[in-house]
C-alpha cells in the first residue's frame, strides 16, 4: 500500500537523496590520508626513546608522543566532524577493522621477536616502524575499503 499522493518516482527520488547523504556522511568521517603515516612516524619515534634507555630521553619522547597524538586526533575531530555510527559500519566492518589492527599488531611483535633473534639493535623500533609503515602503506586501502562496503549495505541495517 502507498499513500495517496506519493509516486514510485517521489519514493525513488527520496531513497536517492538518502543513499547521496549517507554516502556524503561516510566519505566525511573517513580517516584522511595524512593520518596514517603521522601516527606510525609517532610510534616508531616514541618506541626508539623508549629502547634508549635514558630517561631524560624517554620522558622527552613521552611528552612528545602524547602532545603529538593528541595534536593528530584532535585535527582528526575537528576537521572530521561526522562520527561513523554502528549501524552505517556494521558487524562485518567492525570485524574487518578488528582484523586490521591484530594484523599490525602480530606483524611489529613478530618483526620484533625476529630482530631481536638475529641480534639487530633497537629490535622493537624495529617492530614497530614495520607496522608503521605497513599502516602508512595500507591505511588509505583499507578506508577505500570500508567506504565502499558502507556505501553498498542496504539501508536500513543489514549486516
């Protein structure tokens, strides 16, 4: 049953209009490009202080990381205003940043655990600038990726 007074042609225009505002909605709370290799540049940065070993260097490089990520997620907020919701996301895209993240994680601590075993200096900056520069490599990818998975779920839910 329709209401009287509203065309297949208005519905069609109406659901048009939502798909093009959620996909206006999805693009503006995507993580920018710059994000990726800022925050790797801080970790590998914050780690080698840590692996010094002295400690004026590693409260320097502590203050340092956390006023610089602080600085990148608070540009983050602020020029990204929409906030990716559940339901736009869905189950799958959870699991899949999950995934991502548990991936970067194995890869530092195993390219860590095998520096170390080879007897390279520093081999948890070692570790870690191997998931930076994984994330910088395929940070972008993944958010083309959840873009486009976002932009496909039906309205409404779905999983």
């Amino acid at each position: 049953m329709t209401e009287p007074g509203i065309t297949s042609a208005a519905a069609a225009d109406a659901l048009a209009e939502i798909r093009a505002r959620r996909d206006q909605a999805v693009t503006a709370s995507l993580v920018p490009a710059w994000f990726w290799p800022a925050v790797a540049g801080l970790m590998v940065a914050f780690t080698a202080t840590v692996e010094s070993h002295r400690p004026w260097l590693v409260a320097v490089g502590s203050a340092a990381y956390a006023i610089g990520l602080t600085a990148v997620v608070g540009l983050l907020v602020v020029r990204h205003r929409a906030q990716v919701h559940a339901h736009i996301i869905g189950v799958r895209g959870v699991g899949v940043i999950a995934a991502y993240v548990l991936a970067l994680v194995a890869l530092g601590v195993c390219t860590g655990f095998t520096a170390e075993a080879v007897g390279l200096s520093w081999p948890a900056t070692v570790g870690t600038a191997t998931a930076g520069g994984a994330m910088t490599a395929t940070g972008e990818p993944l958010m083309r990726y959840l873009r486009r998975m976002m932009t496909t779920r039906p309205l409404g839910g779905g999983r």
